[in-house]
C-alpha cells in the first residue's frame, strides 16, 4: 500500500536504506514529508563516517546528499545519506533542496 512506504527515521539505518531499495523504480519509492512537502526518495547509501543523534535530523549537507540520523540507538553509527530524490516528477539532488531550507531558516 502507499503508506507502507513513510519512512519511520526511528528505525534502523540498514531496515530505512533496504526499504528505499525495495521501493525504488518502478515502485512508488520510500517518502518522507517535510515542510508540508511530500519527498520520494530514489536512491540511498550507508554512510561509514560515524554520525549520533536525534533521529529524523539532518546532520551533514554534502555536494552528494544530506545525511540524515536514523535509529534509536545511540551507540553505534545512525548515518543514512540521502543521494536522490523525487520532488514534483523531477530528480533532484537533495542537497540543492535542503541547502537552501536551510539557509532560509537561518
């Protein structure tokens, strides 16, 4: 169903990556929903640079992605990043999109 593909950032890193994975195209892709805008992710990878926190929080903005904390345990590497999403039927880099939400919050 639709919904089974609402990324829950509380969940693992490998469990959030292999659903991106699963629900790449031709599915309908994994989402997330920020700023009352509606994300399809495309692509993912595991990061090996060690990354604890909250999760659901953007931690690091790259030339690549964004690197988002996942998981509820904070003793072991909860980096996931994000490479390519689908906003409005067009790839985006996400970096693009989430570089200047940032900006514009500061």
């Amino acid at each position: 169903f639709p919904h089974d593909g609402k990324i829950n950032w509380n969940d693992d890193r490998k469990k959030i990556h292999n659903l991106i994975r699963a629900l790449s195209y031709p599915y309908p892709n994994a989402f997330f929903i920020s700023d009352d805008k509606k994300f399809f992710i495309n692509k993912s990878c595991l990061l090996e640079e060690d990354f604890r926190g909250p999760s659901g929080r953007i931690c690091k903005i790259t030339s690549d992605g964004i690197v988002i904390l996942c998981g509820t345990d904070h003793t072991k590497n909860q980096a996931l990043e994000i490479t390519e999403l689908v906003l409005d039927e067009k790839i985006v880099n996400p970096s693009t999109i989430f570089k200047k939400l940032w900006l514009d919050l500061e």
